[in-house]
C-alpha cells in the first residue's frame, strides 16, 4: 500500500492541509510561535497567539516561557540582541533597550531623506490627535497604515507613548526629532487645521493636543 495521496483519487488540497490538527510538542509550538512573533506590530494576548499557532493556552505560555529564557541566554546559548517582552497583557520582540542606539543609526543612515506622501498625512494625523492608536489613524486616513507607521517610528518622528491595558492597543505619539526637523518648539506653533481639507477633516478636532 503506498503513502502517496494522489494514488487514492487526488492529492489533499491546501484547504485539508490547512485543517489538519498541527503537532503540540514544545518545539512544534515554539517555532510556529517564533514565525508569528517575527511579524508582529503590537503585543498579542496568550489567547490570540494560541489561535494563531493552533495550540492550547498552556501549551503556548510554555512556549513563551521556553524562548524568553533562551533569548535571554538562560538555556547555555548566546543572549540575543533582541527579547521577547510582555506588554499591556500581550507578548511581542523587541530591541534589547542597549542596542537601540545601533539600530537607530542604521535606520538613518538606510532611510531616504524624503517622506512619502502616505507617510506625512500619517504623520500630521499623528500630531494633531496624539496620543492615538494605529486603529484610529487607520480610521481617518481610510487605509492601512501600518507599513507608514512602521517606517515613522524607524525615522524617530513618532514613539510609543503608552500601550492600554485593556485592549493591548499602542498608542503613538510625535518626538522632539519632528520639533528639531520642523524647527519649531512646541506642538502649538502647528498651523490650524484648514475647514478645506475633506479627507479626515471630521477626525480633527482642531486643537493640537500635547
């Protein structure tokens, strides 16, 4: 009797692959765990992550256990650059806090000296609603921004603020870098938002909010 699929009528679609019960061993959990982290925006919850790799609860806070103790050179490996750390509830990777330097020259010296068009409407977004969420950016500007996002926290014009405890949403906000590039010395010297302007226009409130 053969193994091969195709010798009992066809071989298995994606769609049956897919929905195949996936292995839960440790190391099964983890490197599908791993996979998932590596493209993460914003913190996920236990509950969110083991949806995403298929595996029960338990078996993915173990997992999480496993590789904060191996990033963190617990395990007899090397301490990596990089570690996973919970966040309002959720886990996701981050720089370890004594590398940020080096990764912000290489983010400048890679970043082009000019920001898109998406990347400015973002940004001014950004800076008349502070804090806000990617969410509520996303809202206003009507596409997906998390790619703009991305690159504006490389370039060191927005930062983190906080993350809400409840929702595990980051909320962002502009730096003094955004201040030093516009040459200005605070938030106020920000023009008025113009009634002209249609896209998001009911999304500002015409204050600068500090």
């Amino acid at each position: 009797m053969t193994d091969d699929p195709t010798a009992l009528g066809g071989a298995v679609s994606a769609t049956e692959a897919a929905a195949a019960p996936r292995p839960n061993d440790a190391a099964s959990v983890a490197r599908r765990l791993e996979a998932i982290l590596l493209i993460l925006d914003e913190p996920q919850s236990l509950v969110s992550l083991a949806a995403a790799v298929g595996a029960p609860v338990p078996a993915v806070r173990q997992a999480i256990e496993g590789l904060v103790a191996d990033y963190d050179g617990e395990t007899g490996g090397p301490r990596r650059g990089f570690e996973l750390r919970e966040v309002g509830g959720g886990w996701r990777l981050y720089v370890r806090e004594e590398y940020d330097d080096v990764v912000g020259e290489f983010v400048n010296t890679q970043a082009p000296s000019r920001l898109s068009q998406a990347a400015l409407e973002t940004l001014a977004v950004i800076a008349y609603k502070q804090p806000v969420t990617r969410g509520q950016v996303a809202s206003i500007r009507a596409v997906n921004v998390d790619s703009v996002v991305r690159t504006l926290l490389a370039r060191g014009l927005i930062t983190e603020v906080f993350t809400d405890p409840d929702t595990g949403a980051i909320h962002y906000g502009t730096t003094d870098q955004l201040l030093i590039n516009l040459g200005i010395n605070s938030l106020d010297e920000l023009p008025h938002i113009s009634p002209l302007l249609d896209d998001g226009a009911d999304g500002f409130d015409g204050e600068v909010l500090r």
